[in-house]
C-alpha cells in the first residue's frame, strides 16, 4: 500500500484523531472546531491558515475518494460533525494511532520526542515501547506507514517520519538552537510549560466549541 495524502489531508485526519481523544465530550467535530484545530498554533508543524472552503472540499476528498471521514448528524446541532475511521479502515491499534497523529500533527521526531508527546494520546511506559510500536508501523505487511530517517550530523538520535504524503526523499536538516540565554528555564521546565501551551489551546477550542454550539441553540428558539 503506498499513500499519496495532501497536508491539507494529514493535518485534517491528524486533527480527528487528537481531539477523538483529548476532547471527546466535543467529538465528532464540527466545522467550526475542526478549523480551529487545524490552524492551533501549539502542536502543530507547520502552522497553517485553512479556511472553511478549502477544510470543506478536504473533507469532501477524505469522505468519498478516500473514505477515511464520516458526516454525522448529532441532534440538537443544525450542521453535519465530522469523525474518522482510520481506526476500522487501516486496523491499527491505540497505540500506533497516537504515533501516527503526533507524526501527522508535527513532522518527524525522535523517539523520546514521541513518547513526551503522545502522552495524551496513549501513555507509553518506555521508550523501547514506542519503538516497538514504530517498528509495527514499520513493518505493516500491506505496506509501512513510518520510516526511520538517516541520523542528522551533530545529531545523537534519529528521527522517524510518516509516510502518508508518500516517500520522504531525505531528512531536511533542522536549524541549530540559539545559545540559550541566562536566565532561560532548564529543559524539564521548557518541557512542562510547552504542555501547558498545548493544554491552554485545547481548552481555547473547547470554548470555542461551547460558544458555537450555545449560539445555535440561540438561534433555534429565536
């Protein structure tokens, strides 16, 4: 099996399965929420701007070419909410699903990247278990969906990368870090406050979500 997904596409279906599992009292979701998912600014690599016609017409591809997204109707709700199913469709388990989102939501990583990250998603006990399960994903026999990069120069540890745009030619050097400046937090901090940014911007649109669902209500008895 070989895959040929957009970015639009990835971060469309990366965007379903993260708030499947971080916000499932908001899920499937609805337009308005998928669109916010998809342009976060914490999470996500590389940022984007979608708007609603073009998160329209990759929903539209997602549902009937490639049959990976389901329109449902949830009562009380005047629009369709979006769901996946890639869960039934490429039978993975929970696991290799919460490597797979956060490749698709920020690009290629390492595997203690991967484990700090996935942590919302699936609790990884080791490291060698989420090496384990990117060897799964590895060796999937109708066709791999992760491959492991070449190590970088300077760089102690490999990264490993989705497939789902297809092969990766090579690995894009990433930039070196600035000197860190005095005063900045040590790594165990940056690490902490970088899940409270991604916390705050779920929780931004969780309320986003409220308020959209509650101006509708307002609309219905007007």
């Amino acid at each position: 099996m070989t895959f040929s997904f957009s970015t639009i596409e990835i971060r469309v279906l990366g965007c379903l399965i993260e708030k499947a599992v971080t916000t499932p009292d908001y899920y499937p979701l609805a337009l308005n929420a998928l669109i916010l998912a998809c342009n976060q600014k914490s999470n996500r690599n590389p940022e984007m701007q979608l708007d609603e016609k073009s998160l329209v017409q990759t929903l539209d591809r997602l549902r009937f070419d490639h049959q990976l997204v389901w329109s449902v109707t949830v009562p009380g709700h005047r629009g369709p909410k979006y769901k996946h199913g890639l869960l039934e469709r490429w039978q993975l388990t929970a696991p290799q699903l919460a490597v797979l989102c956060e490749l698709m939501l920020r690009g290629p990583q390492t595997v203690g990247e991967l484990r700090t990250r996935t942590e919302r998603l699936h609790a990884f006990n080791t490291l060698a278990d989420v090496e384990a399960t990117l060897q799964e994903l590895i060796n999937r026999p109708d066709g791999a969906m992760v491959v492991k990069l070449p190590r970088e120069p300077g760089r102690k540890e490999p990264r490993y990368a989705h497939l789902l745009a297809g092969a990766v030619a090579s690995a894009a050097p990433r930039a070196e870090s600035p000197p860190e400046p005095a005063g900045r937090p040590v790594p165990g901090d940056a690490e902490h406050l970088a899940r409270m940014e991604q916390d705050l911007a779920a929780l931004k649109v969780e309320i986003e979500t409220v308020k959209t669902q509650i101006a509708e209500f307002r609309k219905k008895w007007e």
